[in-house]
C-alpha cells in the first residue's frame, strides 16, 4: 500500500469520525432546546369532564 492510499484512508476515517460528532452535538443541542421549551410552557389548566362525576343517578 502506497503513502497516498493510507493517507487518502485516515482523510475519510477522520471525516466520518467529525461527521458523526457533529450531528450528535447538534441532536443533543435540539434536544436540549425542545425540552427547555417544553419547560418553559405556562401551566394548563386540567379541564373538567362535561358529566362525569357531576351527579348521581341512583335508582332501585
């Protein structure tokens, strides 16, 4: 194997290896920004049910 050939082989290995890096730093980056978003959301008000648990109908 030429110089060329090893040199050309760790270029794409060292690449890749930067690629991938770069694309966990950014997931974790929009994974960091949704969740402070989502943190950051006003609390909802729980809305009651329409009929559930507002009377009983008990007949014998």
């Amino acid at each position: 194997m030429d110089m060329n050939s090893i040199m050309a082989s760790q270029l794409r290995s060292l690449q890749s290896t930067i690629q991938l890096s770069i694309l966990n730093k950014s997931l974790s980056m929009g994974a960091a920004v949704a969740t402070d978003m989502l943190k950051s959301l006003p609390d909802q008000p729980v809305a009651a049910h329409p009929h559930k648990g507002t009377a009983i109908d008990v007949q014998a």
